[in-house]
C-alpha cells in the first residue's frame, strides 16, 4: 500500500513538473504584459502628434507607450546607449553618428512639418522674405526694418525705421536644425560661417528655451523676428512671415505647402533634407521626422514579443496614425515615404528572423 502510494507521488511529481516545464515554453511564444509597456524618447516637435498617436494605439491595442519628449539630440543618444525601445529625431542620423552606435540603426519618417519665420510689427500682418534676405536678418548685416531690401520686397507695407531683434533657440532642438539646414544651403556664408545643427552659435540676438520660449519672446518684443514651429504659430496665431522658395514663388506656411514640399525623390534609407526643394509650391522650411530603431532587435534580454509590438506600433504610425496629422497641424507622410517606410520596418529582425509577416 505505501509503495503504490509512493509510485503515485512521484509519478505525479514528474507529471507535474512536465506541465510546468511545458508552460514555460509556450508562453515565450505570447505577448506577457511587459511587452505591452514600451519606451521611448526624443524629439520635441511631434510631441503633441505621438501624445495622440499612443493614446490611441493604447486604446486600441492595450499598449502602453511612455514617451518623453527631451529633444532630438536626447532621443538619439538614449538609442545609441540602448535605454529605450526607440529614439525620436527631428534630424536625421548622420554617418558619423550612426558609426557611434552597437549595431546598425534604421529611421522610419512619421510624419512632416515646418519652421515659420514670425515677426512682430505693429499693424504689419503680411511680410514677404526672400532667402538672402532672411540669412542677413539672422546674420545681423540687415539691422533695420525700412532696410532697402526689405522694402524691395514689401512696398505697400508701412515699414518702421526701428531695430531688427533677432530671437533664437538657446536650446539644442531639431526646429534650429532645419532653420539652419535651410540657412545653410540658400547662402554659402552662413554654411561656412555658422553651419547647421541642433545648437549652433548664432551671430546675433537672443535667445529662448522652447517654441513657447521663442514665440512668448517675440510676441512681447516690438520688432523683433524668430522662427517657430508651424503648429506653434497656428495654435498662438502668430504672424507667419510668406517666403520665397527655390523655384521664386512666395509661399505662405501650411498644411498644403508643407506637403508639397515632401513631393520629391526619397531615397532608400529616407534621409532626405526637405528644406529648399524644387517643388513649384511647396514651403521652403519643412522638414521629416522619424523614429530610430535597431534594425536587428534582438539585444539587451529583449523578448520577441516586445520586438513585435514595437515595430507593429510603428506600421500603425505610418499608416492608421497618419489620420490624426492634419487635425494637429501635421503634414502626412508622401506615398513614397510611406513605400520607403515599409521597406526599412519590413527589413527589420529578431535575430535571424524577419518581424513582419506583411
């Protein structure tokens, strides 16, 4: 009697820790609750879309995407040290900084936007500027509002014979980054001289933390000009200046322009400057942004459902996120953006194994 009691526990014993073994195992094959909690960081512009974006997709797919909004630069340093799901730039990764990275990194455009150049003028509401004009502006060399050029420009309106004061970003961000892209490739002296980036050591003016710092700075200063986000401008209705692009057409800021201006040949990796293109309509300020990704996302202890659930929150970003753009003031991505887009996630792996299955 004990000895068949005996066989009987330890057969159970054994039945036991086989289930066990076996549930083990299949649950590497589900999706566990963290792989639903997802970080990210970067990029300040499009905070306001992503905030949108992830709570939608939070409600939809019951991921939780914690996204912090520290800048671009951030964004790109927090994938490089591998501390979050993704990265966020308003700037796309250069060689030089892509070589610093562990392993290669893949950047999938979201969305698009622009910079406006505003202004306050008492009584002035529509100011045209061409590029040489507004690089001498920035540069300090055109120091008065009733300078000849401007008023070349600008002949019916009333110009005051005051001071120009230039305001700027004191912060690294990826809106200086496409002001001084554009800078920098409509006069040779501001490229040579001041060049392009996140931060750069400006010739003149003052500087301000943020849209809200740049934007609160100009609307309290008679005279002076900066640059800000168009979805800044157009929520604090702000005064736009109209600019004059590649092909001679004054442009003024928008969502159309800004679209237009993403019509152009985008290249495999899709790190494309948007700034100064040969679209006939499109704005000359206008710029991608994307999200970095480790093409291969199998590091750090990753599972593979977490691999999936990052890369499937970003086909939906470039597909069904893309309808909450235009409400917020954002240009949706171009078909062939999106052509592209699709090829760089669909190249993404876990190990040896591709992610996607669309």
């Amino acid at each position: 009697m004990r000895s068949s009691f005996l066989r009987f526990s330890v057969a159970a014993l054994v039945l036991a820790v086989t289930v066990s073994f076996m549930s083990c195992g299949k649950s590497d094959n589900k999706t566990s609750a963290s792989d639903k909690e997802l970080t990210g960081a970067g990029a300040t512009f499009p905070f306001p879309l992503y905030s949108k974006m992830f709570d939608s997709y939070g409600k939809d797919k019951g991921v939780k995407v914690n996204y912090q909004s520290i800048g671009s630069g951030g964004g790109q340093q927090q994938m490089i040290s591998k501390t979050v799901d993704f990265g966020a730039s308003d700037a796309f990764m250069t060689d030089d900084q892509l070589s610093k990275a562990p392993a290669k990194i893949v950047q999938v455009p979201t969305c698009m936007g622009a910079d406006v150049v505003t202004f306050n003028l008492e009584g002035i509401t529509d100011l045209k500027l061409s590029p040489d004009v507004v690089v001498d502006i920035f540069m300090g060399k055109i120091k008065k509002w009733d300078d000849d050029r401007l008023k070349k420009l600008n002949p019916d309106a009333k110009l005051p014979s005051t001071d120009i004061s230039v305001v700027h970003r004191s912060d690294g961000s990826g809106t200086t980054a496409i002001f001084t892209d554009y800078l920098s490739k409509v006069s040779e002296d501001w490229k040579k001289s001041v060049g392009m980036g996140t931060s750069v050591n400006w010739p003149i003016g003052l500087g301000a933390k943020g849209n809200e710092g740049v934007g609160g700075m100009v609307k309290q200063t008679p005279g002076s000009i900066g640059y800000v986000e168009l979805i800044y401008a157009l929520q604090n209705k702000m005064t736009m200046a109209t600019m004059q692009n590649k092909k001679g057409n004054f442009i003024v800021p928008s969502l159309k322009s800004t679209n237009a201006a993403g019509n152009v040949t985008i290249p495999e990796d899709t790190r494309v400057s948007l700034t100064n293109s040969d679209a006939d309509d499109g704005y000359p300020i206008v710029g991608f942004t994307w999200i970095l990704l480790y093409q291969n996302q199998d590091y750090n202890s990753r599972t593979e459902g977490k691999a999936k659930e990052v890369i499937n929150m970003v086909w939906w970003m470039i597909h069904e996120g893309q309808q909450y753009c235009e409400p917020l003031s954002y240009a949706t991505l171009p078909p062939d953006a999106v052509k592209k887009a699709e090829a760089i996630l669909k190249s993404i792996t876990f190990g040896d194994k591709k992610i996607l299955e669309k």
